[in-house]
C-alpha cells in the first residue's frame, strides 16, 4: 500500500492534520458521521498493558485445550451474529454486504482452525542428541502481552488472524485497530469477552500514533505485528528495533496475475475480474498488474472491458449493487489523482477512470494499459478499483516485469500447461503464488509476502511460532553412583 492509500494509521505530516485526526464511523456511503470515540488517554496506557500482562499471567496457565474451547466459543458467536458485524463492516468502511458476510464466515472458519489444531501444532517435538545420553525436547510456549496494529480493509479478519493463533498459544493482546473502523474494534473486544476469555486477554484501545512507541517501549510487551503501509511498517520496524522486540509485518502488495494462454479465455477474465475487484480493489493481494502475454492481449483486454463495464455504483447495503464505495472520501481523492497521472502521461483508459456522478466515495472501475516507468501508476499501489494492463512478448518478459517491484506479496499464473505455470511460478518473487487462482486466503495457508511487503507469516501452522518460544528442554541422565566394594 502506498502512504496514501495506507488502510492503517500513520504520522500525521502537520499539527492541523493531527487535530482531524479522530476514531469515527464516518459512512462512505453517505459521508455521515454517525459515531465518534474519545481517545485512549496517555495516562491510562500503563494500566491497560498491566491487565494485559495479568491476564497473561493466568491465561498462559491454564491448559492448551480450556484457551481452545474459548477461541472456538468466539467463532461461533461470531457464526450467530454475522448478519449485524457484517451490517457494521458495511457501515464502516463500505464493503458490499455479501462481502462482508463472506469476510464474517472466513473468520469463523480461522477460529475453528486454530482452536481445532492449534493444541496439536503445540505438542513438543523431539531431537535425538549427537553427544552424550538422554533427550532433547523443543516446547513451543507463549511469550507475552502483543500489541496489533491493524487496519479498515478486512476490519475482522485481519484480527482474528492475529487473535486466533495467539490466544491459543497463551499470548494475550492490545488491539490498536485502525481509526475508521472503531465499533468493529469494540465489536470483536466484546466476542472474545462473552466467548469466556478473561479480561485483558484481548483489549481494544483507541491509540494516538504518539502513544504507539509507548506501548511498544513497554517491558511487559513482547512482540508487535502490523498490517498496513510500507510506511507505517517501517516506523514499526524502527521501533521494534528499538526496544529489541519481535515484529511481523503484513505491508503493501503490487501483485502480478500472469496470463500466458487463452484455452479458456472467459475463466481467465473471470478470474482476472475477481482478483483486481473483490473489496472494491481494496486488498493487499488484489491482482494490481495484468501482464498478458501478446498473443492473447487483444482479446483478454477486450473481455475484461466487458467485465468491468458491469460494474455500477450503489449502495453497498443493497445486494444489487456491483461496485461500493472506496472506505473513504480521502482514499478516493488519492486513487483518481494516482489514475489521472497516469492518464496525463499518455496512459490509455480502456474503462472508467474517472470519478461517477453518484453520492459517496466511488471511484469508476478502470482499465489502464500503456503505463510506463514515469507514472505513479507503474511503482505505487492502487488501492482501489483500477486495474494496469501489460503486453508482454513471452514468458520470460513476463517473469521480468513481474519480478521489476519493490513488493513480493503475492502473484497469480494463468495456463491450462501446469507444467508451464509451475516454471513461471518458481521464478517469480513472492510470497504466495496461486495458479490458476486469483491469491485467496485460507486458515491452513501460509500469508505473508518478501521483499518491501513484509516479513513473518499469519496463518497456517507457521503462525503459532511468530510470537513463541521454541524452548529447548535438554535432560541428561544422572550417573548412578557406584557400590563401594565389599571387604
């Protein structure tokens, strides 16, 4: 994500950006605010992280399968009451409200996950030593209060894939969620309260970005995990650094879908749709660069202006509607000027590009190709619903411009020849690479990107070890003293 289409919070740049700063649900729909929050003040910081740190204390003790049971009650509150958390997504940042629900079931099927498995990945496991007798143990235990930093776009799930894996482990956790969506912070606060976990084991707070090194600093916190911007991420990095404390970030994504074939040109566009506009184009993992080998550009092209053309602003609330709004007025300020650069240095808009005539944040849905080095467009993230287009020769010239990216989240490869695809896919750099799939996300599958996305990984078994000590038990046998000898 680029620091203007940041879905987490950062620095404001001047003392009159500060002062609008606030926790608000401000509707996108309708430009309405219809809730604001105070503050977390400084002086209560010190207390939140000591129930933290308590709660931990009690948390970390009891049995692996008691902190399961709560991560699964939380999934199936979760279950019950899906229809109004994915009403106050909708509300929030403006996601459709199918999409929401769709956003509501992953969740619950992450918590379900990690409360089913998650006891099992924590087993010891053990090491026959090289020298001398006896056993070499490794335990995975917890290690403390962490704090999450976590942003608008996927307002639950981007929490729960933090909450699940940690709370089971033993961890407990200081939420600092981003400053649009407030009561989806307090909603989740109030699920894992009433699925039985003790006060402190996940707190919700409404931070300033002043107070975040403060937290950060803290001796009782362990560990601090971001999603968000590259810019954000590395000012949480610093400060992690800083204070010697673990941090696993999830930042911006530019990822490549890749098409080298037309055997099923419809599938492709198809995919190629729901890659770039599912969440409005709002995802780390959107298929931003279509690279398109050129004997199947002119047709792929023209079936995506197609799909695209369907695409009409409404209200996210109403399950006819095709396009949602973008989370905010700003955010979609940022998008058009990113595309309308594009368009002033010669970019050719094939759809959209503008802004509709229609109340709300939109942005049209658009189609760029002849984007070059020299347009924003080529290097940053468009966070929205504007897909850039590339001919490419072959292969080989499409692996290349794939790979020509500061990020490494993920990337998509389209051919009916697997053989083909895997060979493309193992030289691209990426985290995540899915063929014949748009990059998705599911509670066994790693998530995580190289290069200026990020580092760690959420999800899957590998989550449980981000914010664990892989203990090392070693036990010798005593040597038994000998008899003393008769006589």
């Amino acid at each position: 994500m680029t620091a203007t289409q940041s879905p987490t919070n950062e620095q404001p740049k001047t003392a009159s950006d500060s002062a609008e700063r606030r926790y608000a649900t401000v509707n996108p729909f309708t430009g309405e605010t219809e809730k604001e929050f105070p503050f977390t003040e400084t002086s209560e910081i010190d207390g939140i992280i000591e129930r933290a740190h308590a709660a931990y204390q009690e948390w970390q003790a009891r049995p692996v399968e008691e902190r399961a049971a709560v991560v699964r009650r939380a999934a199936e509150l979760m279950d019950e009451r899906r229809d109004d958390l994915a009403a106050l997504i909708t509300t929030e940042m403006g996601k459709r409200r199918e999409e929401a629900t769709g956003e509501l079931y992953l969740c619950s099927m992450i918590l379900k996950y990690y409360a089913d498995n998650g006891p099992g990945f924590l087993e010891p496991t053990s090491i026959t030593p090289l020298m001398g007798k006896g056993e070499a143990v490794v335990e995975t235990r917890p290690v403390g209060v962490l704090l999450a930093i976590e942003p608008w776009n996927f307002p639950f799930y981007q929490v729960v894939r933090v909450a699940g894996p940690n709370l089971v482990l033993g961890n407990t956790v200081v939420l600092k969620h981003s400053e649009i969506t407030p009561q989806c912070a307090v909603a989740i606060e109030q699920l894992f309260a009433d699925a039985g976990a003790p006060a402190g084991v996940l707190t919700n707070t409404f931070l300033r970005i002043a107070d975040v090194e403060q937290v950060i600093a803290d001796r009782r916190i362990q560990g601090v995990t971001l999603t968000g911007s590259e810019r954000a991420g590395s000012s949480v990095a610093a400060l992690a650094g800083k204070h010697l404390k673990k941090s696993v970030l999830e930042l911006g994504g530019s990822d490549p879908f890749i098409v080298l074939d037309a055997d099923d040109l419809g599938a492709t566009v198809k995919a190629a749709t729901m890659g770039r506009m599912q969440n409005t184009g709002q995802a780390c993992t959107a298929s931003k660069r279509l690279i398109v080998t050129e004997d199947v550009y002119e047709p792929f092209v023209e079936g995506l202006k197609q799909a695209f053309s369907t695409f009409s602003p409404g209200d996210p609330a109403d399950p006819s509607t095709s396009l949602a709004p973008l989370s905010s007025e700003r955010a979609a300020q940022d998008l058009h000027a990113q595309i309308q650069d594009a368009i002033d240095k010669g970019a050719t808009v094939v759809a959209g590009g503008k802004r509709p005539d229609h109340a709300g944040a939109f942005v049209e849905a658009t189609i760029l190709t002849d984007v070059t080095p020299e347009m924003r467009a080529f290097r940053e993230e468009l966070f929205g619903p504007a897909a850039v287009v590339y001919k490419v020769k072959d292969a080989d010239e499409a692996v290349a411009l794939a790979n020509d990216s500061d990020y490494g989240l993920g990337a998509t490869v389209m051919s009916s020849d697997l053989d083909r695809a895997r060979a493309v896919a193992e030289q691209l750099e990426a985290g995540m690479v899915w063929i014949n799939q748009p990059t998705g996300s599911s509670p066994e599958l790693p998530f995580g990107g190289v290069k200026r996305s990020g580092y760690g990984r959420e999800l899957s078994e590998l989550a449980m070890f981000e914010f664990a000590n892989r203990r090392l038990v070693r036990t010798v046998p005593v040597k038994k003293a000998s008899k003393p000898q008769a006589g």
